[in-house]
C-alpha cells in the first residue's frame, strides 16, 4: 500500500509545526541551560505524539502497518540511544557551552533528518529494482552486529573522527576562534567568518546520517514502506535532543546497550536474508511476522536496560562498600 501525496504533506507539514513551537518555546529569550524537568517533558510529548500516530496508522491503513511503524520506531529509537554517545564526545570535543547544546542538537537533526530522507527515498528506490540488495543489508546488519559485539569486548572507546564534509568546512571556511553566543557567523573586521557553532552543529548531522548507515538498512528489514520507514525515523530522531538531556550521565550506566543493540541488528540481519529466501520460493525459510520483530524487538531493549541498571546499582554498592573499608 502507497501511501497518498496528501498523507506525505500532511505528516512532513505536521512534523515542522511541531518542531518550530519546540523551537520557539524551547530557544526564546536569553540563551539557558535545558532542565531535566523540561527534558522529561518533551521526551514525554514526542513518545506519546508517536505513539498517537501509529494508533491513527492502525485505524487508517490496519494493523500490519502500524506494527510496522511502530517495530521501526522502536529500533530507530534504541539506536538512537547509541547515537548520544557520540554526541556527548562531539560536545566534549568542540567544548560547546551547555546554554547552547540544545539548538546545536535542533539543528545538526534536522539536518540529519532532511539528508535521511533523500537516502530513505534512493534506498527504497534501490530495493524496488534490485531485489538481491536485501542479502547485501542482511549481511551488512549482521557484520555490523559482530563488530558491535567484538568493539565492546575489547573495551575500545568511541573516537570521532572529522569525516570528508568537516574537513572542508574546516579548510574553507575562515573561523573564528571561539564561540560569539549562539552566532554561527559573524561580521569581523569587514570580513565574514563562521564560529565553532556551525562546525560543530555540521559535525552532530554529518555524524548522524553515518548512523544511518546501520539503522536505514535495519528499518527496511522491517518494512518497505517509504512512508513507514520515513515517518518512524522522523519521530525518533524528533525527540533525540530532549532525550540527551535527560538520560545524562546515566548514559554512562547503559553499560550492556551495545549488546541489545547487536542482537536486534543481527536479528533483523537474518530476517532480511530469511525474507529474501521467502520471496524466491525457498521452502524451508520461515516468513517472520511483524509482531514477532515487535516483540523481540521491545524484549531486547527492557532486558539490556534493566540489566544495564542492576549492573550500576551493584558497582555503586562495591565502590560504597569497598570505600568505607578503606576507611
């Protein structure tokens, strides 16, 4: 089922209201620093604006689409989740000031978000033509998963490394040396210069469409549906920023978030290459339904969270209890 023009503009047209009223509540006035409760609330607005939308998904187009919609937002939203490790070390690096982090995330994904729907719409150009592209995604997933896995075994810590677009605006265009408020140009000397503000608002979209790399290819494992694919994207990249504030230093506490991630890509991974076998008439590869993706999907992300915390409860207690004997 294609979605209608009329459904595109609606949702793409909906979504831009919604993100120029966060704007406008969230960056008015003198520059702040975004509080928890703030953060706890629009995290809340987005997940409960997603989850209206797959219920109006449900009732309009059946609840195949809908659980498609709603396995694919939530693996782009575990992913995600990822995603904000590499931003804290993108702040970090660039030494960006707290009062401004929340507009250089805005812009930098909504950056990602226009450059994700140009992939989205080749990508599922691409699969329509070529069907054999689905072994390629399948097997992509799955090495990705292992290399996951393997990184994380040997404790190697995430870099960021400048990609090809950085370091050209870094040898093109004249930059300031600091940062002049939330500016990202300004006038000096008759000479106009951009600020680290630009540079690294470039770095966090850059970055995140690389992310895309794994979950486009994860998503279309799920569904083939244009809009689906689109529209789950959009809402968990819409909620990204609020959710980096949020989560915080806990983020350092998601100590096996990398797992859960790699099982769900290697998971999808198969599905892929499982449904392609499906579709060529190979007998003994299954059909895997929506809501077992769904399920297992939700199940690996609850189980990877709370292990995650029970994990950091018992290491604060060791440390606490290894600390007063010391004493």
């Amino acid at each position: 089922m294609t979605e209608p023009l009329w459904a595109w503009i609606v949702v793409i047209g909906g979504l831009l209201l919604v993100l120029a009223v966060d704007l406008w509540i969230v960056d008015r006035g003198e520059a702040r620093e975004f509080s928890m409760r703030q953060a706890g609330g629009w995290v809340s607005f987005y997940v409960a604006l997603a989850v209206v939308f797959g219920v109006i998904l449900w009732f309009t187009s059946g609840p195949e689409k809908a659980g498609e919609f709603f396995a694919g937002y939530i693996t782009e939203y575990s992913l995600s989740v990822d995603n904000l490790f590499v931003f804290f070390i993108i702040m970090s690096r660039f030494a960006v000031p707290r009062v401004y982090q929340h507009k250089v995330l805005l812009v930098g994904i909504l950056l990602a978000l226009v450059m994700r729907g140009i992939f989205i719409a080749l990508g599922a150009a691409a699969l329509e033509r070529f069907g054999w592209l689905f072994y390629v995604f399948g097997a992509f997933l799955i090495y990705t998963a292992i290399n996951i896995i393997r990184q994380h075994l040997k404790g190697e810590a995430e870099e960021v490394n400048e990609n090809l677009l950085l370091r050209w605006v870094r040898r093109t265009l004249p930059t300031t040396d600091g940062y002049v408020g939330s500016k990202i140009t300004v006038k000096i000397d008759g000479r106009r210069m951009v600020t680290p503000m630009l540079i690294v608002m470039i770095a966090i979209g850059s970055t995140d469409l690389l992310f895309a790399l794994d979950s486009i290819p994860a998503i279309f494992g799920l569904t083939t549906d244009p809009f689906i694919v689109f529209t789950a994207n959009a809402f968990a990249l819409m909620g990204l920023r609020q959710l980096y504030f949020l989560l915080g230093g806990l983020l350092q506490k998601l100590v096996y978030i990398s797992y859960g991630l790699a099982f769900i890509l290697g998971f999808i991974g198969v599905k892929l290459v499982m449904e392609a076998l499906h579709s060529s008439g190979v007998s003994w590869a299954p059909h895997i339904p929506i809501w077992v993706s769904l399920t297992i999907i939700g199940s690996t992300m609850v189980i990877t969270t709370v292990a995650s915390l029970i994990k950091a409860r018992m290491d604060t207690r060791k440390s606490v209890k290894a600390a007063s004997e010391q004493v």
